[in-house]
C-alpha cells in the first residue's frame, strides 16, 4: 500500500488545531455576550469537553489501529501521537481558560495581575503537567466544573498513554501475526 501524501495529515491537524481554537472562541464570545449564566455556561464547557473527549478517543484509536494496519514505523506513530496529545492538550487548556473566565474561582494558583496571555499559558502549564503525569502544580481545581474538567483530561491522558502507545507495538505484532496465519 502506497504512503498517503503528508499534505494530507498536514492540513487534517491544521484543520484540527482550528476546529480547537474555534470552538474556544465562539465559547468564550457565548460567554462575553451575556445571554448565558454562570450555571449554564459551565454546564455547556464541561459537555463539550466530553464530546471533544470523545472524538480524541475515536481519533486516537482510529489512528492507532491504522498505523498497525499498515506497519507504520514506530517513531512516525510516535510523531502522530504528539501532535494528538498536543492538540488535546491545546483544548483542555482552552476549557481551562473558559471555566476561568466565567468563574475566576474555579481554579486557585492563578494570578489575578495577570494577563490574558500569562493566564492562558498558566493554563497550558496545568494541562501539559496533567497529560504528562507530573502529578504536581500550583494551580488547583476548585468547583465541581473545574474537577470534572480535570479528571477528564487525566483520564484521557492515561487512556492515550497506556492503552494506546505502550500498545501499538503489540498490536502491530498481533496483526501481522494474524496476516501470517491467513497465507496458505
């Protein structure tokens, strides 16, 4: 089987770096419009993040399962998979982000003089350290929203990490062993 253009994998992440950054803002200009309370815009970001949770999931497995398919080199998988686990990272920063703003509670360890910039980064500290097991930050989930947020992102994490990665190479081995078996 032929290798699929890069073009293509390119411009389907570019396109999902957009969708990520889309959803973020029209969120937040749900948010800034007004017409939401507290109480519904939480519940709208944490339903979201499950949906958003969701598709990584399919996402991942799709590609998982694709790779072993067409015994993908190791370190291109591994390439792919980074540029997953940055883009879920990405949003989890951004549900971060959107929590915080309607609520400047949800989360304890956020400088209040800070910028929106230094804000958003303090955010993406808190999900890069949550995806990568760190178990460690000063920043703290304090409302049920935040929490669930947060436990959805770990749970995802270690979905992603452990299920996924450490197995790619034996499914990999699996279904060429099954091919192996299927040849008279």
């Amino acid at each position: 089987m032929p290798a699929a253009s890069p073009a293509i994998p390119i411009a389907r992440n570019l396109a999902e770096y957009a969708g990520i950054i889309f959803c973020w803002g029209a969120l937040l200009a749900l948010w800034s419009s007004g017409r939401m309370t507290a109480g519904t815009m939480n519940v709208i970001i944490v339903l979201v993040c499950w949906c958003k949770t969701g598709l990584f999931g399919v996402e991942n497995l799709r590609q998982l399962f694709a790779a072993a398919r067409t015994n993908q080199p190791h370190h291109r998988f591994m390439l792919l998979m980074g540029v997953n686990m940055s883009q879920m990272i990405l949003a989890f920063a951004f549900d971060f982000h959107l929590l915080h703003s309607v609520n400047r509670a949800s989360f304890a360890g956020i400088p209040t003089a800070g910028s929106q910039a230094e804000v958003l980064f303090d955010f993406v500290y808190l999900s890069t350290l949550n995806f990568s097991f760190f178990g460690y930050s000063d920043i703290l989930p304090q409302t049920i929203p935040a929490k669930l947020v947060n436990l959805t992102e770990i749970a995802l994490a270690f979905v992603t990490v452990i299920f996924m990665l450490s197995d790619f190479i034996s499914l990999k081995e699996s279904l060429r062993a099954g091919n192996h078996n299927e040849q008279p």
